[in-house]
C-alpha cells in the first residue's frame, strides 16, 4: 500500500493512492492513520473523495512527527570520501517538525549572509508503524510501517560550527519528506534499493541502500534500548557519497537549482532551491 499526506481546505488529510488517483482518508495525516488502533489495515479498505495524483498538493509525509531521529556517517562510500573510519555505532542527531517541507516544494534557501554552503543529501528514510522498546534486529521489521525519501539538506559551515551537527541540519522547511510511505509488504525492508541525487539533471549521488553500515533494521533495534518508538516517527538512515562538500572544488546549492532525490520503488521528490 502506499499512502500519502496532501494540503487540502488549509488543513491536511491522509490519502491512499490507488491507480492515479488519490482516496482520501478521514485521519488528516499519515501519522494519525498509523496511531488509530487498526491503522493500516482500515487505511487500506476505507473509502472516501477522490482527487487526482497529478493535482494532489503534498505535504510534508508526517507533517508533525513526535521524533525526527537521522543517522550520520552509516554509507560506506560516503564514509570513504569523507576520510573517515567506519563507526562502531550509529552517529544520532535530531530534526524537528518545522525543519520539514513536501516533496515538491520549492526549498528557500538561507541568505547569503548567514550561509552559500548548502549541500544535498538524498537518503532512505523509516517510518514506524508500531512502539518499539528494547526490540531485537530480528524482530525490528514488525515495529516498521514502511519507507519514504528524505533530503537531508544540510547547512554545511553552520554544521561544522562544532562537533554537534543541529545547527546545520534542523533549518526550517529545508528538508523535503515523502512523496509517499510504501508499506514494508510492498517494499521489504528497504535493502538493496537504488539511490540517486540530481542537481539540474546533473548525477550527483549514484548509490544503493546495500551501503549502509547500520541498516534500517539494526537502527530500529538500537534506538529502541534509548527511547520508545512511536507511530509515526522517522528515522533517516544516512546519505551515500557524492555530497557536494566531498567534491574538489566544493559543490552547493545556488538559487534556481532544481534538486531531484529518487529512491527505487519510492517515487522521487523534486524540489526548486528559491
């Protein structure tokens, strides 16, 4: 099943796509239709107004999600381009809700004076469909609704400021999430998945999700022994090489670049840097 979150009457609602054309859903999330007690499985029967794909407005997947959680340094070939040493243990850092865009927003990039250093990174991204605490690898795949894309457009310089990486990576709405979460009897568990990044038709990254280090399932299980995980909540799974701060010279995002991340059986997400 896949399903969608769409702007609608200045609200949102939930949506299941079927075909080219959107099912409206009576939860005003993706996030709600996973919280309700038979979540999914009324989400994949229910019937409701229907719009077309082409015309659906969307908004960020969950747009209010309780946690954000993105995993840093977790592909090899980005960890190789970085000079780095592969980690012992997944790098965690935070984003928020108002850090999120949709998948076809146009992304308004941050003065000049504050930053010209913003770089791209498409990445797998997990949303949980059921709590998960202290669960184990083997069973991490039942806590998993399914997956989306997220671009972890990140804030280069103000990410080095220190060694904590916040500052560059919970800007607001620079971090296009969806355009849909396809559920894991659909998808699996979102190994071997080809990536790719654009930039104005430009390869930029050229990947798959074997490249992980930690994959979806071994990060699921290690945030739960930290928190409890909830319906709804995202967790990106990092980023493969070829970021622009890699390159020589370094590569960023300028006004009127148009930026395309597209992840196998995921759709795509394209976005306009104003």
């Amino acid at each position: 099943m896949e399903l969608l979150t769409v702007r609608n009457g200045g609200s949102t609602r939930a949506g299941r796509i079927e075909g080219d054309d959107v099912v409206l859903l009576a939860e005003r999330s993706v996030r709600e239709v996973l919280a309700a007690a038979d979540g999914l499985d009324a989400a994949a029967t229910a019937d409701g107004d229907r719009l077309a794909l082409a015309d659906a407005d969307l908004a960020p997947l969950i747009p209010e999600p309780a946690k954000i959680i993105c995993v840093g340094a977790n592909y090899r070939d980005h960890i190789e381009e970085m000079g780095r040493q592969p980690p012992s243990h997944p790098t965690y850092f935070a984003k928020f809700a108002r850090s999120l865009a949709g998948a076809l927003d146009d992304l308004i990039l941050p003065p000049s004076d504050l930053s010209t250093d913003i770089d791209w990174e498409g990445e797998l991204a997990v949303v949980i469909g059921r709590p998960a605490r202290n669960v184990a690898r083997d069973a991490a795949l039942e806590h998993i609704a399914g997956f989306t894309i997220m671009n972890d457009v990140s804030v280069r310089d103000w990410q080095r400021r220190t060694t904590q990486f916040l500052a560059g990576k919970a800007n607001e709405a620079l971090t296009p999430l969806g355009p849909k979460l396809v559920t894991t009897d659909q998808i699996g568990d979102g190994s071997g998945l080809a990536l790719t990044t654009t930039v104005n038709g430009e390869v930029k990254q050229d990947s798959s999700t074997d490249q992980l280090v930690f994959d979806a399932l071994d990060v699921v299980a290690d945030l739960s022994r930290i928190l409890t995980l909830d319906p709804g909540d995202v967790i990106a799974t990092g980023t493969p090489g070829g970021v622009g701060a890699a390159r020589t010279p370094p590569e960023f995002l300028q006004p009127g670049d148009e930026v395309r991340v597209t992840i196998e059986g995921l759709g795509e997400q394209v976005n306009r840097c104003r």
